[in-house]
C-alpha cells in the first residue's frame, strides 16, 4: 500500500488533523495574496510589503521561547483549538481596511495572528510523533509538507483570482471560516495530547516559566547535533526576502493581465508545487534514514540558490514559474528533512521548546532578510531581477557551512557513541536504534 495513502487510511487521529491543517492552510493562501495586494494597492511600496512580511514575522520572534514553554506544560489538543478559534476571530478584522489611512489595522490584526500562530505550529510540530509510528514520521512531515504546498498552490492561485474577481473581503472571509473549521477537525481527535511532566518545582519563579525556558536552553546548547538542526532553516530564513520578491516579480516584472493579485497568484502558485514535490520524489530517490536526510541538506541549499540566479535571467512568466518551482523545490527539503531529524532526535517533553525556538530563528533572519531586500528595491535602486541573483548567492553561505558542518559531524548524535542523555531521552532512544 502507498505509505501516504495507507497512513492517511489507518491513523484516524493524524488523518483529521492533517484534513485541518489542508484547510486552514488553504485559507491561509486566500489572504496572503489578498492582503499583498492590499497593500500594493493603497500604498504602491514594496517597503509596505516588507513590512507585513516582517509583521508576520517577529511576533513569532518575541513569543515564541515563551510558547514553547507553554506548548511543553500543556494539553496542545486543546492548545491548537483555542489558537484556531482565535485567529478566525481576529482575521475578520481585515474587512476594516479600507483605505491608505487604515493600513495600521491590517498590519495589527496579522502581527496577532502570528503570534497565535506560535503557539499553534510548535504544538502540531511536536505532537506529530505522539500521533505516529517511527515508520511513519517521515510520510507523515513529507504529506504535511506536500499539502502546505499544494494548499499555497491552489490557494495562491485562485486566490489571486478569487481577489480579482469578487474582491478582497472574500479571501478574508475565506481565511477566518478556514480557522474554524480546522478547530473543528482537532477537537474530534482522540489521543493523550499532554507532553510528560518535567521535574516538580516550587515557587513563584516556576509558576513564571522561567526555569522551563533555562532547562529547554541547557538541553540545546549541551547538544551541538540539535542546535546545527535548529539552524537549517535559520538559513533558509537569511534569504527570506524571496518571498517580497516573489510579490514584487507578480506586480512589476509578470503582471496577468495587469492584475497584481493574479500575477502575485501564479508566481506563489509555481512556489508551491515545487515545494510539494521536494520532500516525496526524494524520499522516494533516497529513502528515510537519518544520514541520508542529513548529507541531502548541504546540496539543497545550492539548489535553491541556482534556480533563483535562474529567475534573475528569466525572460517569461512560464520560465520564471519554473525557476520558482525548482527553487522551492530545494527549500522544502531543508525544511522538512530538518523537522524529521529535530523529531526523531528530540524527546517528547522538550519538542515545543525546541520548535518554538527554531521558528523564532528563522523568523528573525526572514525579517531582516525581508527589510533589506524591500529597502533595495525601493530605496537602493536595485531592479527585481538584481535583487533575485543576490538573493540566490545567499543560499549558497548557508550552504557551504552546512556541508563544513556535515563533514565533522560527530557520531556522538549516533546511536554508535549516544551523547549524554538528559531525563527523558531515554524514550527515543528506541527511535534512534531504528
């Protein structure tokens, strides 16, 4: 039986959690392109687009290591319900935005969404392996992944055409019923959703977080493996700009018919099917284990960085689509291999805190990545192909620093010499036998 298919036909609880995630990411798409055109519209910057982007960003920045300790004492079932619940109530503040004077409510409305959103996605990132078997963490982060994709495909695209056509306010409305019916679908999962308690404490500094916060920060720097992991897609992050850029090729390079919203929707599209297709064809071509997925993260950084020098050089829409696809084609297979490796290698009560922490790292390299790319295109006099082949040189730092990385990797994060375990890594050390 196909891995995906039979895991999405015998696991109920992932199956309805993974049918939520496909909705609310879907609504997630509508108002992406929707809220960029906005933007573009009433105010005609890129440095307005770059700014949401950072909005998106740095809450999850500033809230995030807090979140993490929360998703780490928590029921994160009933975490994720009540996030869900919250950003469909606070989307519907978009339909406030009228005009160029009321820019400031958009900006608002999605630097709360993010920071709900967190808490949310360290809590569905961690409760994964609760959901599955060792066998099927992989399929299972390689389906989420293709979905997103599939979801910033087919969102993106008839989102931007969807904006054009019935107007903004319906991606919105689009996006909040989205939430709601996600919230719907966990709350009908059935699985023991509370991480394992950490050691008692006492006291007023307990009740604060503050120790949790300094244990889930010894674990990780006392592990050299897992902190190099949390750093993969901190580099994806440092050329985060790619994403305005993608808004700005859809606005002034590759107009569809002179709408902004439907050419922000082709370039956002061919973004995610490339992202759908990384992580499955090469599970497929290579297989699942640790160091394999390991020593496919150096090479992806270049493909990455090839494919968007590509764009710099594209003369079409199709050809720059393309580009686009292969570029994200390599991106997700540094976001998705690097969760499989953080999943297997990272116990079950210090998940949250470990994924929290690697959201916040790639969201503050994405917002200065975002500021500097927007401050060129629009201050620095740089056209959007010039910023696309700078951006493609960036992929390949993190590149070359992953493969000198990889070739000292010490076989301590192996199961032949295990590094020094802390309370409650003795439950996956059975994974990393596997």
């Amino acid at each position: 039986m196909n891995p995906y298919l039979g895991l999405l036909r015998t696991n109920r609880n992932f199956r309805l959690l993974f049918i939520g995630q496909t909705i609310s990411q879907l609504g997630d798409w509508f108002n992406a392109v929707a809220v960029f055109a906005l933007l573009l519209d009433l105010t005609g910057s890129a440095t307005a687009v770059a700014w949401m982007l950072i909005v998106q960003f740095l809450p999850v920045a500033v809230v995030g290591p807090v979140a993490g300790v929360v998703v780490d004492r928590v029921d994160r079932r009933r975490l994720m319900i009540a996030t869900d619940l919250l950003r469909g109530v606070l989307i519907l503040g978009l339909l406030l935005v009228r005009e160029r004077d009321d820019v400031w409510i958009a900006y608002v409305v999605m630097s709360l969404t993010v920071a709900a959103s967190a808490f949310f996605e360290p809590a569905r990132t961690a409760t994964i392996p609760n959901l599955t078997t060792a066998e099927e963490l992989m399929p299972a982060n390689a389906l989420s992944s293709a979905m997103w994709s599939a979801m910033l495909a087919i969102g993106a695209s008839v989102g931007g055409l969807v904006t054009a056509i019935a107007g903004r306010n319906t991606a919105f409305l689009v996006n909040a019923a989205s939430f709601f019916v996600s919230a719907f679908f966990i709350n009908r999962t059935r699985y023991d959703s509370t991480p394992p308690a950490s050691p008692k404490l006492t006291g007023l500094l307990a009740l604060t977080g503050v120790p949790d916060l300094v244990e889930g920060f010894r674990y990780m720097r006392e592990r050299g493996h897992i902190a190099a992991l949390m750093f993969v897609k901190a580099g994806w992050g440092l050329a985060g700009g790619v994403l305005l850029l993608l808004t700005i090729f859809g606005q002034r390079v590759f107009p569809v018919g002179g709408s902004t919203a439907a050419g922000i929707g082709v370039m956002y599209g061919a973004r995610g099917i490339g992202a759908a297709l990384g992580p499955i064809a090469l599970r497929w071509i290579l297989g699942q284990t640790p160091r394999t997925l390991r020593r496919t993260i150096g090479p992806a950084y270049f493909v990455v960085g090839g494919f968007y020098m590509v764009l710099a050089w594209a003369p079409t829409l199709p050809l720059a689509a393309l580009a686009v696809l292969g570029a994200h084609f390599g991106g997700s297979i540094l976001w998705v291999f690097s969760t499989v490796l953080l999943q297997m290698e990272v116990p079950d009560r210090f998940r949250g805190r470990v994924f929290a922490v690697e959201l916040a790292l790639v969201t503050l390299a994405s917002s200065a990545s975002s500021y500097w790319t927007g401050y060129e295109l629009d201050r620095g006099g740089w056209s959007p192909r010039t910023m696309a082949f700078a951006l493609g040189v960036m992929f390949c730092i993190p590149g070359t620093l992953w493969l000198l990385i990889e070739s000292r990797w010490k076989e301590s994060a192996d199961v032949s010499r295990p590094a020094p375990m802390a309370p409650g890594d003795e439950d996956v050390l059975e994974d990393r036998i596997r």
